[in-house]
C-alpha cells in the first residue's frame, strides 16, 4: 500500500472513531447525554421521601421536602413536583401550580444510589391575609406527587393553611 493510500485509510479511520468517541451525546435532535439515558426511571420503591427544615418569614412557610434513592443504582426522574394539602377528612385547597420555569423537554433529575435531593413546598401564612380571601383550614399534612412516577407520598404536617386558588402551595422542581 502507498503512503498515499495509508493517509487515506488512517484519516478515514479517524473520522470513523471521533463519531463513536464523541462526547457522550448523540448526534440525533433531541437525544439525551449518555449517562442520562443510562439511568432507569425512578419508580417510589427505590425512593424515600422525608420532610427537612420548617422555616418561615415574613409571612410565609417554607418546608423542606428530601427525596432519597434508596437503591444501589442510580435512576431518573422529570424532578417535577405537585403539592397539596388534607386533612382528616381529605385534600383541602387546591394543589400547587406547576413549578416555577416548567419545561418538560428539560433534562431529567438523575438522583444517584444513596444520594438526596430536595424541593421546597411553600404556602402564606393566613395570618396576615384577609379570611374572605384565604378560606384558613388546619392541614395535618400534605402530599407530594413526583411527575413520572405513579401515585404520590403523604407526610404529615400540623399547620394553618390558606385554601383559595389564589394562595394554594407552590413547590420547587427536584434539585441537588
């Protein structure tokens, strides 16, 4: 084989591999990073979910939501999180919106083995807010709904809340 013809084989063969050794990402729109596509969804066996820190201020609560992969192996999730308050009776109020800066075409939340990661459940205070516009009911708890995974998690919570559409929770999308 000439020089000429080796060059030739040796570039084409370069080409060929820097496709394969890329930075991990497919060249297909819309295609996820390799280690996001590597890690199965989240199912609510594989995860804990516990409350953190109450805090307040200025009129607002703030509770701290840990979510824990219980597994060996690390799993995905949208990290997408929906509220809502109930007590005794049932749910009370109206759920959460959706969190601040939804986008579904957003990369998943990959929670790996062992590893937590948190959202932040907030609501107003009735004190401050006129009854007619809360509607105050006492909430023993509330549950949380992780998009993508199927059913949700109920923990409890002993707390004035307001029920009106206008001051229901807002929560935070799942972060590290």
């Amino acid at each position: 084989m000439s020089a000429k013809h080796l060059a030739a084989a040796l570039a084409a063969a370069a080409i060929a591999l820097s496709g394969l050794v890329s930075s991990g990402t497919s060249t297909a729109a819309g295609a996820a990073p390799a280690a996001t596509r590597a890690a199965p969804a989240c199912t609510n066996a594989l995860l804990t979910v516990t409350k953190g820190r109450l805090e307040g201020a200025a009129g607002s609560r703030f509770q701290t939501v840990r979510v824990t992969n219980s597994s060996a192996h690390a799993c995905s999730t949208p990290g997408w999180t929906r509220y809502h308050f109930l007590n005794r009776t049932g749910l009370i109020g109206f759920r959460s919106a959706r969190n601040p800066g939804f986008d579904p075409s957003k990369a998943p939340v990959v929670i790996h083995a062992s590893q937590t990661v948190r959202s932040v459940l907030s609501w107003v205070d009735p004190g401050p807010v006129p009854a007619a516009q809360c509607h105050a009911r006492h909430a023993t708890g509330f549950r949380v709904r992780l998009a993508g995974i199927p059913g949700f998690h109920r923990l409890p919570l002993d707390a004035m809340v307001c029920t009106t559409k206008k001051f229901r929770p807002h929560g935070t999308r799942l972060s590290h």
